[in-house]
C-alpha cells in the first residue's frame, strides 16, 4: 500500500513552491550553523584553547563559502577576523593573494569591513584598528625583520596626514631595530586580544538581543507589503521610518522582503 500524499513512484511531491521551501529551509539552517560556529570560535578564542579554536575554525570556513543572507554578513567577518588574529605572530600563514601581506595586516583589511557594518564608529573599534597597525609592525620586528617591518609600515600608512603621528613614532623604533621598545609594551599583543574579547562580548549580546526580534509578525509582514506599494521596492529606509517594525533594522526588511517573495507570499 502506497503511503498517502506520495506520487507513485514513491517520492514526496515536488514543485516549484517546494524548492522555494527547501530553498529558504536551506538558508535557515546555513544560518544556524554560521552562528553556532561562530560562538564557537568566540568563546575558543576568548578562552584560548586553540586546538578546539583550529577545529571551528575548518567547519566555519566551508559554511562562509554557502549562501549568506545580507544579515549574517557581520558574523562571516568576524569569523574570517578571528582566524587572521589567531595566526598573527605566525608570519608563514598567508590569507591573501600577495604574499607580503601578514595575518594581522589581513585581519586589518576585515576589521575594516567590520566598521563599515557598524551604525557609527565609536573608540573600541578605533583602538582596535590602532593595535592592529602597531602589532604588525612589532610581530615582524620581535623575529628580526627589521626591513620587512618598515615595509609593513608603508603599506599601513601611505603618506597622508592620517594618522601621520602613528607612523613617523613607528618609523623611528624600526630605525632602532629595538623591538622592546616601551612603545610596543604600551600597546601590547596582549592588549590587542584584550580589546578584541570586549568586541566579541558586545557582537555576542547583539546577536541575542537580534535573536529575541527575529520572528516577523503577520502585522510586520502587513506593514512591508504596504510599505513597499507606497514607496516601492528598494526603499527600506523610508519605509523603516513611515512604519513602526520594533526596532528592526533597513536590512532586516530588505532580507524579510526578499524571503517573502522566495515564498510567494507578497
């Protein structure tokens, strides 16, 4: 006796409104696995144990590489942040084309992604961007390599007024090849990972706070198909502001929107 709402050759029925529910099924799942090992890897690193950091770290890198919302692209970065910083006093690993580039000058290059995810910049992060520069030059400069350090140096701070300080002080401490110098203990390694912990701690508390908001309502969901028939597609903004969306982000909407329509359902 064939099983009930079966074809018959045995196979659950299968449409183009099943592949859009395996479709966003898959995206869910893909964006549960993400943030799990995500949290896995904060707290590896946080706690320092490292081999259990390496092994989240190999299940993280192929789940980057899956379909990513436009919202979980904060937690990718961080992902690919912290294996960077993980490695960087390790000059041999490379994360980049160019093999010139450091871990920790790579983990800048991603830092700077992180930053551009956030509303408004604020001091941590300009601190961390700060350590960040001077522990690439120190890493280079505690194994001898004064020449590559002073290179390091000239990629990280082009001739501009920015932060024109910052580069003749380590400029100055390469000419001296003193790799103790009290500059580099006043803006440790240790400080570094110090100031990037109290990142994590604050990114981890968001996500909870972004978890306990992301069920949609049928009145949000009413609230964004008028939006959009009001203002059209594409201005989320606007509509965030016409529209009381409980402390829901543009993003949120444009991601809820384009859900929405994958299930047929605007």
């Amino acid at each position: 006796m064939e099983c009930a709402g079966r074809e018959p050759n045995g196979r659950l029925p299968h449409g183009p409104a099943d592949s859009l529910l395996l479709a966003e099924a898959e995206t869910v799942a893909v964006g549960w696995m993400l943030d799990f090992s995500c949290r896995c890897l904060c707290r590896h690193f946080c706690e320092g144990r490292r081999r259990d950091f390496e092994w989240h770290r190999d299940v993280t890198q192929s789940e980057c590489g899956a379909r990513i919302e436009t919202h979980q692209m904060k937690t990718v970065y961080l992902c690919q942040f912290l294996m960077r910083i993980a490695e960087g006093k390790t000059l041999d690993s490379r994360f980049e084309s160019d093999q010139k580039i450091s871990p920790l000058e790579s983990a800048l290059s991603v830092w700077s992604l992180l930053e551009q995810e956030q509303s408004e910049p604020d001091k941590l992060h300009e601190d961390i961007c700060r350590l960040i520069c001077i522990q690439a030059v120190a890493v280079h400069m505690e194994k001898g390599y004064f020449k590559e350090a002073a290179e390091v140096i000239e990629r990280l701070f082009p001739e501009s007024e920015l932060n024109e300080t910052l580069r003749m002080k380590l400029a100055m401490i390469t000419k001296q090849k003193d790799p103790y110098h009290p500059f580099f203990q006043s803006f440790s390694y240790n400080l570094m990972v110090d100031k990037i912990k109290n990142y994590i701690n604050i990114f981890l508390n968001e996500k909870t706070n972004c978890r306990l908001l992301k069920r949609w309502t049928w009145e949000e969901d009413q609230k964004l198909k008028e939006g959009v028939k009001k203002f059209g597609v594409g201005k989320w903004t606007k509509i965030l502001l016409h529209y009381n969306f409980n402390n829901r982000t543009d993003v949120m909407l444009k991601d809820r929107w384009r859900t929405m329509a994958k299930l047929n359902i605007i």
